[in-house]
C-alpha cells in the first residue's frame, strides 16, 4: 500500500510546484506589462528584440548544460519561445508573414500566441516587414531586404539552419554577433550554413556592416543581416 500512497504524494508536490509556476508567468506577465508601459512612453515602438530573446535562450542552454543535462534541450527552447511569444502578444502582438516552406519554422520559433499569414512568395513575405510583423522564409528563398528591413535571425534556436526571420534592423549594442552573406560561390571565410546550385549563405564571425561587406567583397556578397550567434544542437555556441 505504500508505494500508491508515495506516488500520491509526489504527485501532490508536482502540483504544488505547478501551482508555483502559474504564479510566476503572471509575476512575469505582469512585467511584460510595465516593459510595455515604458517602450509607449519612451516612443519606443518596434515590438521585436531578436537578439535579447537569442540572449535568453543562450543563457538557458548555458543552464541546461550546468544544471540539466537530462533536460531535453529542444523542449526547454520551445517552452521559452511559447513564453517569449505571449510576450510579444501582450505588448501588442506581431504579425508573422511567411512562405509556405518556411511556416513550420516560423510557428516552431514564435509559437501559439501570434499571428501568421502565410504569403505566395518571398518577395511579398519581406515586403511586409515593419514595426509589428516580421517575415520569415526558407533558406533557398533568402534575398536581400528592402529600406531597413535585414535577417535579425537564423531558425531554429537550436540545431541546423532551416529558415531564416527579417525585421528591423535595431541597434542592440548585444555582442557575439554574426554576419549573414549571399553569394554565388563561397566566399572563404565563416561558415557557410546553405548551398545549393548558384547559391551559398554564409555566416561571418563578427557584425559587419551592408558598407563592410561591400568594400571587402565588392559584387562577390551581398549583406543579409547581423544577429546573434546561434546555438547548436549541443547547446555550444
């Protein structure tokens, strides 16, 4: 009769610390909240922080590491991307265009909370980016964006390149950074994560800039975007 009457009170203790976590994602949503109040009153108007939330999800893979390695890598990421999206519909919600073949991506990263709008191509998925909505296209289907639109990310969080997410470029002053490039044959330097016929991204070690590139490779790249360093399927950097 004891083990049931053990089972029962673990199962006691898994509800207490449920009943814990609730209490913290409204401590928290609550915060959310005062972030909200303060980016109104500053004129602070871009909802997204592409390389904050990298930094968040750095950390925790830094944690799982430590303190978890039983703990499943993916679902630790895929828990925090669900509470970063419930964030970023409290402030206001994000709008997420994408292509067909970079949906399951796009739904994977920003999760259940937002909303999408799957488009007919890339040109219209990156026309659509602005100050509250963000696109997000294959890895065959990267281009270059138009006005101050750039790749703010490569998804997923973790393990091999899939798709790649536009924004606003905003100025983070975050570190760790890499420089995304198109090209028609590799370029001999980074990382190239995608090649395919007359196609070749490639990942530089350190934040370039569009003029950056341009000196170094004249017609040879073309810049995509800066963004924090992803996370591998290891959880290294």
């Amino acid at each position: 009769m004891s083990a049931p009457t053990d089972l029962a009170d673990i199962r006691d203790q898994i509800d207490g610390l449920d009943g814990e976590l609730r209490d913290l994602l409204l401590a928290r949503a609550k915060l959310v909240d005062q972030v909200g109040k303060a980016k109104a009153a500053s004129g602070d108007t871009v909802t997204l922080r592409p390389q904050r939330e990298a930094a968040q999800i750095a950390k925790l893979a830094e944690w799982q590491k430590t303190n978890a390695p039983d703990m499943s890598l993916a679902g630790l990421v895929a828990i925090w991307r669900e509470i970063i999206g419930m964030a970023l519909y409290q402030q206001g919600g994000l709008e997420v265009l994408c292509t067909a073949e970079g949906e399951a991506s796009a739904r994977a990263h920003f999760g259940a909370s937002l909303g999408y709008r799957v488009v007919a191509d890339a040109a219209q998925a990156l026309a659509g980016v602005s100050e509250n909505s963000v696109a997000v296209v294959a890895l065959s289907q990267a281009a270059p964006a138009q006005d101050a639109a750039q790749v703010v990310a490569r998804l997923p969080a973790t393990g091999p390149a899939q798709a790649l997410c536009y924004g606003l470029g905003v100025d983070e002053g975050a570190d760790d950074q890499v420089t995304l490039v198109l090209s028609g044959q590799p370029v001999g330097i980074g990382r190239e994560i995608y090649q395919a016929n007359d196609m070749v991204l490639s990942e530089i070690d350190t934040a370039l800039s569009a003029v950056q590139i341009a000196d170094q490779f004249a017609s040879k790249a073309i810049w995509l975007g800066t963004y924090r360093r992803p996370i591998s399927d290891q959880g290294e950097q």
